[in-house]
C-alpha cells in the first residue's frame, strides 16, 4: 500500500460515473477528511488495471493505493478480482464497467451483459425463449433446456440485483410486474425496443 | 525500443502480412505476450483486435515506442487515444459535387477509448453515422458498419471510385474521411497502410472511373 494516487492506468469503471476530483475534495476537510482508496491489478509489463471511485487529478483528500501484482498470463484473473471486488465489495453496478477492459480480459463471456450491446442481450434472450418453450413441450433432454434457460436467469438476476441495489424503490415495481405481467408487455409494446 | 513503420491505424488493416512487414517482429512478439490471455498466434492476436478495437490500446499500455511515427503510438500507448483526421491522401481530381454526409472522422478513431470527448467528436463530426447506427459499436466494427451503411453510398464508391468520393464535398469540407471510410468497407485494409505498402493500384484506380494517370502516387505520413 502506498499513500499516493495511482500514476497511471487504465480504470475500472466507465468515465462517466466517476467523481470528479474536486468534487471527492469537499469531503475532505478538517479532521475528518476521507480517504480516496484505488485497487490496482498490476500486470507485469507496465498496465496497471485501476478501481476507483473518483477520477485521476489534483485531489485535495489522501489517497492510498493498494496494488496486487499478476504475471500477463493471470491477466483474466486480475481483471476478474477488480471486477468482484467491485461489484460484491463495493456493491457497483455491473454497467457502471469499462465494456473495453473486459474485452480487452477476454471476460464477455462471463459477462455479456457489459460487453454486449441492450439489443444483442434481448435478441439472445428471445432466440432462446422460443427454443425453452419447444423443449419444455415435448418434454425432451431436459438438462439442454436447463442449460439454456440458465443463462436467461442468470442475466436476469444479475440485472435484478443491480437495479435493486442501486434503487431499493424497485423492489416494488417488480411485485407489480410480477402480479400483473401483462401490463409489462403493454409497455414495452407502446414505447418500442429501444426502452426495454 | 520498438520502432514500428505504420501508425496504429494497422490494428483496423485486416491483412496479417502487413502487421509482420510494417511492425516488425518485435513489436509482434511483444503483442503476441501481451494478448496471450486470450490468443496463442499472431493470426488469432490479429483477428481478437479486428474484432475488438478497443482492447489494442490497453493491451499495449506502457509500450515504448519510437520511429516515424512516435508521437502517434505515444498517444496511443499513454493515453488510448488516436487523432480522428483522415490518413490517406488521394490524387487531386476535379469535383464540385456535394455529398449530404457528414462523416469528418476516420475509421481509425474506432481505437480511440471511449472518453467523455471521443463521444463528442464522433457525434459531432461524425453525425451521419448515427442515422445508421445507435451507437459507436466496439464488437466486430467491420460487420456491424458493413450492413449499417447505405447500399447507395457503399455503389457510390465502387461506381465512382473513393478518389472520386474523396474530393467530393460536405459544406466546404471534402470527404476525405468517408472515401477512407468506403474503402475499408469493401476491402477491410486500411487505404493509407496498403499506400504504404505500394498498392497504390488498388487505392486509386476503383473502377477505372477516377484514374488519373499523371497523379503521382505517394503517401505523406503526418
């Protein structure tokens, strides 16, 4: 742990929803100030992966950083660790994710729902909702149809969770939709794809 | 230190040979270890960075690099960022037509991270592409750009040829960009990298139609 910003790096987290320093920095005064805290994942041969909730600048608050250092083969798992750290440590939302870095990781597998575009994800999902339908029918190789709609569940807890955790509010929108679904598909019918 | 004989915008040409003749060897065993996580030859190196433009400049953060073009990999390596003018020069011919296309951006700041400011450029000068597309996709550009543009404009650039395209105008401006743009289309390379490499041929003379003879031919790197 060093007590200094990270000299350089490539962040986390989308650019977007990171403080700004001198934002961060009116939290910081008198005696008890905050302490700006950024993850690193090193990676031999000078990239360093950086979490962190405020953006690279002046800053008026201390900051520590704590770096792990990894071999390139380790890169995914680097990247992997940042990402849990972030969304199970720090509770982050899976779309507030730099979509390149996981890329870059070769982690879209493991999470479509960052690297994916909104339309891609739907697409998939009802590509695959015809096909459970049919197998649940006639009631053939059910662990396929498992396998499949997995996948759909997955995701959809995924989002779920997000959403609750940023918005404990939505928790009561999704009672309602889970009472009366219909009035969902009425919804996304009038407002179109693009609000889905 | 590396001293590559091309600018980034390689990471967009889709021919391997270039990358080995214009980067060296070096510099490709160093991409190659760098991208190992995810590919175990050049060839796969290749097509996961045609495929996601956008990891080729974090895979290479930290990268020293010098030669003819080092401010441009400076950029690039540093801070993820490329300069969105267009790179290939095209023979002069007479043209006073108008394209309603506003497309002032190269193919090449496809590799530019998506900053806060890189959204603004490509918004702002290049706002035509966002009749197409909903956004700047960073998975499979090539694909995803090949079905988004209009059939009308890909013929143009056949029919007429990029040269033609090139010197027509949008405004007051040519459309530099979007002949760079039309050529990458249809032939996945990059025109200004097959300049470099001597295919002049296959840059200027689309069709037959804006073939100047007595152009010369050359590439003035920046």
């Amino acid at each position: 742990m060093r007590w200094e910003m990270p000299q350089r790096g490539v962040y986390l987290l989308k650019e977007v929803y990171m403080a700004e320093p001198s934002e961060a920095s009116s939290y910081c005064r008198g005696r008890d100030s905050f302490v700006v805290v950024y993850i690193v994942a090193s990676l031999e041969g000078g990239l360093d992966v950086v979490y962190g909730r405020v953006k690279p600048g002046v800053l008026g608050c201390p900051a520590a950083t704590f770096t792990r250092r990894f071999s390139r083969a380790e890169t995914k798992a680097a990247v992997r660790t940042l990402i849990d750290f972030a969304t199970k440590v720090d509770k982050v939302p899976l779309f507030q994710i730099n979509p390149d870095v996981i890329r870059f990781a070769g982690l879209c597998d493991e999470y479509p729902l960052i690297c994916e575009d909104p339309a891609v994800v739907i697409n998939r999902l009802s590509a695959d909702a015809p096909k459970v339908r049919r197998q649940v029918e006639i009631q053939v190789k059910p662990e396929t149809s498992a396998k499949s709609s997995l996948w759909l569940v997955e995701e959809l807890a995924r989002i779920l969770r997000d959403k609750l955790e940023l918005d404990g509010g939505f928790a009561e929108v999704l009672k309602r939709v889970i009472e009366d679904p219909d009035r969902l598909r009425e919804c996304v019918s009038r407002h179109g794809r693009g609000y889905v | 230190m590396l001293k590559p004989r091309v600018d980034p915008c390689i990471f967009l040409h889709g021919d391997v040979e270039d990358w080995v003749a214009l980067l060296g060897d070096d510099f490709i065993r160093e991409l190659v270890r760098r991208f190992r996580h995810v590919a175990v030859d050049m060839d796969q190196v290749a097509r996961y960075i045609l495929e996601n433009p956008g990891a080729a400049g974090i895979g290479l953060r930290g990268l020293e690099v010098g030669g003819p073009y080092r401010r441009e990999w400076g950029l690039f390596v540093e801070s993820g960022y490329v300069h969105p003018g267009a790179r290939a020069v095209w023979p002069y011919v007479p043209n006073d037509e108008r394209l309603d296309v506003r497309l002032q951006v190269s193919p090449c700041f496809l590799l530019a991270s998506l900053s806060r400011d890189v959204r603004y450029v490509w918004r702002n000068r290049a706002a035509s592409l966002f009749k197409w597309v909903s956004a700047v996709p960073r998975h499979k550009p090539l694909e995803v750009f090949r079905e988004a543009f209009p059939l009308w404009l890909r013929e143009l650039g056949r029919s007429r040829g990029y040269v033609w395209v090139a010197w027509t105008k949008w405004r007051d401006r040519r459309n530099r960009h979007l002949a760079e743009w039309l050529y990458w289309l249809d032939t996945g390379r990059m025109p200004h990298v097959d300049a470099i490499r001597r295919r002049a041929n296959a840059v200027y003379e689309t069709a037959g139609c804006t073939k100047k003879s007595a152009a010369e031919n050359l590439y003035v790197s920046s």
